[in-house]
C-alpha cells in the first residue's frame, strides 16, 4: 500500500509539472524551428508512406508506419481515452488535440534522427534513441539506462495493462467469472502472441501490417455512424469541450484532476511524441532521405490521436450518457455504444480491445526488441531469444489479473523517464535534424533526386555515406 502510495505521488508530480513543460515546450520549440513541418508539409506525409524501399535490406516506410501506429493505437485510445473523459471532462479531448498537433514536431525530430544514426545489420537497418544519445555523449551508460527503461515501460508496464484492459472488456458479459476468466484470456493472449514471437521480427511486422488498416478503419467507421445517428448534439459536445478545456478556475483550482493535466498525461500515452518509442520502428525503414521517415512519423501520431483517439472520444461524448469516475475506463465506452448502437456496440468495442490490444503488444514487442540489441551489442543467440519471448509472453499473462490503477502508474513512470532522457538530447541534437530538413525543402524546391549526405552530420554516420 505505502509502495503504491509512493507511486501515485511521482506519477501525479512528473504529469503535473515536469513533463508537461518539456512536452509541451519542446514540440512548441520545434514546431517553430521547423516552420510548422507537420502542417506546411502534410502532402509529403502522404507522398512518403508509399515509397517502395530501395534494395529490401530494411523494411518499407509504410511496414515502419503500421509497427510504430500498432503500439500508438491500443486499448489506451479506449480506455484512456475514456478514463481522460470520466476523470477530466470533455475539455480534456482538447488538450489532446494540442499535444498531438504540437508534438508531432518533436515525433518529426526524433524519428529523423533515428534515420539519421542508424546502424546497417545482417537483418536489415537498426536503430532507435539509444544510437542517437550514444553518438552525442561518445558514452554508452546513459543509452543503456534508456533501454532499460524502454524495456520496463513497453515490454512489462503496458503490455501487461493492455492485456488487463484486454481481459477487462469481457467484464460485461454474463459469462465472466472474475477469479478464473482474466487468467483465461491473458492464457491465450501469451500463447498467441509467443507464436508472433517465435516468428522473428518479420512475421510481427506482417502481423501490424495487416491487421492496423483493417481494425483503424472498422473502427473509425463506426465511429462516424455513432455521430451520425446523434448529429444534433453535437453542437453542445463541442461546446463542453472547449468550454471544459478553459476552464482556468477549474485547472488553477485543482491541477491534479483538470483536463488540462488528463488531456495532457493520456495524450502523451497515446501519442507517444518525444518519448524516443517510435524511433526504434522509424530508424528500420528503408527511405531515400532521412526526413521522410521523419515525416511518416508525424502521420503516426495523427492517425492515433486525430482520428483514432477522436473517434473514442466522439462515440462516448455524443451517446447521451453522462461521464462520471465511477464509470472510467470500458464501462463508459460499453453503455455509450449501447445507448446508441444496442447489443452491438459492447460487441464491437470487444473486438476492437482485442485487435487494438493484440497489435499494442506485438508493436511493443518490437521496440523491446530494439532495446534489448543494443544492450547486448549484437542480435542475441537463438537460447537467449526463445528465453526473452517466454518471459515476455509470461509478462502479458501475469498482466491480465492486476490491478490496472498500479499498471498505469508504473507504466506513466517509466515513460516519462524515457522522455526525461530524450527529450534534451533531441533538444540538443535537433540541429542536426533541421540541417536535413532544410536539405530536403531545398531538394523539393529544386525538383532535386532525394539522396543525403551523412558527410554533413558532425557526427558518426554510417548508414549515410
């Protein structure tokens, strides 16, 4: 009790004041130093995400896309999403659309970075944060510190909460016994996702590949039916959200609780902009130019936090059902789609958990991937993968049956930790990113052939000369 007392404070004061001024500092820093990038070049986010990759040494920009959106899109962008709702009114769904907009710029910086430093390997290209903070610091300790963090926050913290909030959306059905089913479902999530894992990162890429289009836009179909059939009030819903989200009284008067902090802490979940996770995903890619991943990247966190987050948001705000904290989490999301939808909807948000959880824990898995190479320097023996992906399949199963207010705790932890470490070298480190930035504007302008010479980075790039 005293360990998850200790837990709640930290949580609660590096969301409070920490990271929202780094967060948010940051991407405001970069979207101006990049002259609003995510905006002015939004065509090119397109244009990028159906380049063919050169030689098949990496994988494509899109295959990079879907890993990076499969862990961004998960059952945070229903149950979260809700929970930011129950918890801190409608004005929170604002604060998200800042966060998303805003750092999106530093998703942009990040993820060109990991282009830029990554590494050329037997496999195909690898990379992330950790390549990028060792080649500023000549140091290995503090990369090692970040994958191991990265390693705690998505490989334990959140795949063990989505396989609970997984198991947790059965909790309305009438056969759910909760003393046996939790472990029965978190049983055949370990089960099905060692069988991803046993199959090397390509198959998990050919997993996010096919499955992330499919459940995005199922989901986001329904969404817009859900708004349809209740468009009268949705004037009113916009209404409380911006009325919500300035409500300077309410913010000043209590911060902990506000819209302003929920928005923020379950935004920054979501999206993950500037926490150094998608990186590991972008720096795989096989491009022409570094700040095309950049640019697909920024396409990530709006898919996420734009549509998917905002189509959660929409179903529950506009179904008439009035959010309270007792209803946080699922329950919220079930009786709003059931208000308008009827038996349907606790159906539909069951398979979208499934499909949204199941591609959480394989994109997340791919990171962890990431972090565990470098560690150990090299691609690990055959015994000591086949160990890791049984520990990891351990971990989703151990994860279905504890208690998810302690889960989101640790895992906003060790995720804002990561952001501590990434953020001020991706400060730092961006003038390396708007040099490539400003060499593909001046290629683009030119009708120039994308192509990047490394020579230009004062630093040790490989993959680019």
């Amino acid at each position: 009790m005293f360990a998850k007392k200790i837990i709640d404070l930290i949580s609660t004061y590096l969301y409070s004041y920490i990271l929202i001024i780094l967060l948010v500092g940051c991407g405001v820093w970069f979207t101006l130093r990049t002259r609003f990038v995510q905006l002015r070049l939004l065509p090119d986010q397109f244009r990028c995400v159906t380049e063919k990759n050169g030689d098949g040494k990496g994988i494509s920009s899109f295959q990079a896309l879907m890993v990076s959106t499969a862990s961004r899109v998960g059952t945070g962008n229903i149950i979260g999403v809700s929970t930011a709702i129950c918890m801190g009114g409608f004005g929170s769904v604002f604060w998200m659309w800042v966060i998303a907009i805003v750092g999106s710029a530093s998703a942009f910086i990040e993820s060109t970075l990991a282009q830029i430093f990554k590494k050329s390997g037997k496999d195909g290209w690898y990379g992330g944060p950790a390549y990028y903070i060792e080649a500023f610091f000549k140091k290995r300790g503090l990369a090692v510190v970040f994958s191991v963090l990265l390693i705690l926050t998505y490989g334990v913290g959140f795949n063990m909460l989505a396989s609970y909030n997984i198991q947790s959306t059965f909790s309305s059905y009438g056969f759910y016994n909760p003393a046996v089913t939790p472990w029965l479902i978190g049983g055949i999530l370990a089960v099905t996702v060692g069988f991803c894992l046993f199959g090397g990162g390509k198959r998990m890429v050919r997993v996010t590949e096919f499955l992330v289009p499919i459940m995005g836009v199922a989901y986001i179909g329904v969404a817009l039916v859900v708004v349809a059939l209740n468009y009268r009030v949705i004037p009113d819903v916009l209404s409380r959200i911006f009325s919500g989200a300035f409500d300077f009284k309410a913010i000043f008067g209590g911060f902990g609780g506000s819209a302003l902090m929920y928005g923020v802490k379950r935004g920054l979940f979501s999206n993950e902009a500037g926490v150094g996770s998608a990186p590991n995903a972008s720096a795989t890619a096989e491009v022409s130019h570094p700040v095309k991943q950049g640019l697909v990247q920024i396409l990530s966190v709006f898919i996420d936090t734009l549509l998917v987050c905002t189509a959660t948001a929409f179903m529950c705000m506009c179904s008439g059902i009035e959010p309270s904290p007792s209803l946080s989490g699922a329950p919220f999301v079930q009786l709003s789609l059931t208000a308008t939808l009827g038996k349907f909807g606790p159906v539909f948000i069951t398979v979208a958990m499934l499909l949204f959880g199941f591609t959480t824990l394989i994109g997340n898995l791919y990171y962890v991937d990431g972090g565990l190479f470098y560690i150990l320097k090299n691609k690990p023996e055959k015994e000591v993968l086949s160990v890791y992906y049984v520990i990891a399949s351990a971990l989703i199963f151990v994860g279905s049956g504890l208690d998810a207010d302690f889960l989101w705790n640790i895992a906003d932890i060790t995720m804002g930790l990561m952001a501590l470490i990434n953020i001020p070298v991706i400060l730092i480190l961006g003038k390396v990113a708007l040099r490539a930035l400003d060499d593909y504007d001046r290629k683009r302008k030119n009708g120039e052939e994308m192509s990047f010479d490394g020579s230009s980075v004062p630093y040790n790039t490989d993959a680019w000369k």
